[in-house]
C-alpha cells in the first residue's frame, strides 16, 4: 500500500475543499510547485494533482500550474480534472512525468471511449470514481447519477485500466475518518486495483485501512491523503512508514 499526498488546484492555488463545494475552500498559500517538493521530501513516490477547476468546466483550467509541478519534482504525478476527450488525454499522456490520467465524468458518459485509451495506453489511464450515498457524481461532483460505484467499476473489468480511484464525496475534505466499509467492499467487488480517498484523519485511518486487508484478505493500492496533510493531523513519513 502507497500514500499519495494530494495537490487540487484552484484558479493556480493550492486549495482543499469541504466534500467537493467550491464555495467552501481553504486556499494555502504556499504555491502547488513548493508544496509538491515538501511532499517530495517527505517520501512521497507519487503526487495526485486534480485539476478542481478542470473538473468543473470539462476542460484543463490550471495547466502552468501542473507544468510547474511537473517541473519542480523528480516524481511522477498522476492528474485528473477536466479530462474528457482525446486531445486533452493526449495532452497529458506526452508528458513522461505522468504516471496516469485520471478520467471520472467520462469514465460514465462514455466508457468505451476510457476503454479505447486504456488499450493504447497500458498501466497509465486510472478510472475515478466519486461516489455520494453509493451513487456515481460526475461533473465535478455536482450531477448525481443512479448508477452505483460498483456497478461503474465492474465495467472496466479486463479493460486494462490501471487502477479505481475511490472517493467517498460525504467524507473528503472533512477530516472525519474514510469510509473505510464502503471502499473494501468495492476492492472486494472487482479484480482491479483500489486506491482509497476521501475523509483521512490520522495515522489510525491507515491502520484502519491495513487491518480491514488482514481482515478481508483484499489489498488496497494505495491511499490518497490532502487536508490531514496540510493540517499536520497525518505526517507524511509517518504515513509511509504505517502503509509499509
């Protein structure tokens, strides 16, 4: 199990949310490209960076910012936010600092079309699934479809996507502790990777998360981490240490 630290971008700043509302943001004032090389030094083998901005308008809204993380560390990042046609996947597939794209609202409106990249390019495009009361959100969190997250996930099976990134919208940004049931449930459902998000808290989350593998016998890829960070409630090498 990894610990990804998390980098969302909005209007170039580095922000975190309260479960998704752009209206209720808590901007940092350290720029995203320092805040890349502290979690860089930390340990951190890979930055998640979401284009928030992107994600609402259906296009990248941040790019000198990305190109400034990119720039700035000797890690890959994976990123998401916006991506929603080929050109734009294209876009960040160039760059060989991108470890994966992130593709969410399309992965619903359109999966045939992640399945198609997934093919061209193996082991580097993720699914990203943000769920609210089981239900798929799209569009930056703002439509809720009726479509549940496992029954989204299962279409990708054997489609050669290189992970589900899973986010609890209820619980992100909140510091509540992650839906710890409702992610092993998914990892259980299907044969694809499982990457946890939303809602961690403090170094027992991880330890929540490790116990909950023992118990079920089910491995998480990794786990996302972005405000407990930033508040200090979870240090980084901590974290590491933990997952390891």
């Amino acid at each position: 199990m990894i610990i990804i630290p998390a980098i969302d971008l909005k209007g170039g700043s580095c922000v975190r949310l309260k479960q998704g509302r752009m209206d209720d943001d808590t901007v940092y004032t350290e720029p995203p490209a320092e805040v890349a090389g502290r979690w860089e030094a930390g340990g951190a083998g890979l930055i998640h960076v979401v284009d928030l901005d992107g994600a609402i308008g259906g296009e990248p809204a941040n790019l000198s910012a990305i190109k400034e993380i990119i720039s700035a560390v000797n890690i890959p990042i994976e990123i998401g936010g916006g991506i929603r046609d080929r050109a734009t996947a294209e876009k960040y597939l160039a760059y060989p600092e991108v470890k994966r794209i992130i593709l969410g609202t399309i992965a619903h409106e359109d999966p045939e079309f992640v399945k198609a990249l997934a093919g061209e390019h193996p082991g580097r495009i993720a699914v990203g699934i943000d769920a609210k009361d089981g239900k798929v959100a799209t569009k930056g969190w703002v439509n809720v479809t009726d479509v549940t997250a496992t029954e989204l996930a299962k279409a990708f099976e054997d489609a050669g996507v290189a992970c589900i990134i899973y986010t609890d919208i209820s619980r992100d940004g909140m510091l509540t502790g992650p839906n710890v049931g409702a992610t092993m449930n998914l990892a259980e459902a299907v044969k694809i990777p499982v990457i946890a998000s939303g809602g961690m808290s403090t170094i027992d989350d991880v330890k929540e998360f490790k116990k909950a593998e023992l118990g079920r016998g089910v491995r998480l890829e990794g786990i996302i981490v972005g405000k407990a960070l930033y508040s200090g409630s979870i240090d980084l090498k901590d974290a590491i240490s933990e997952a390891r």
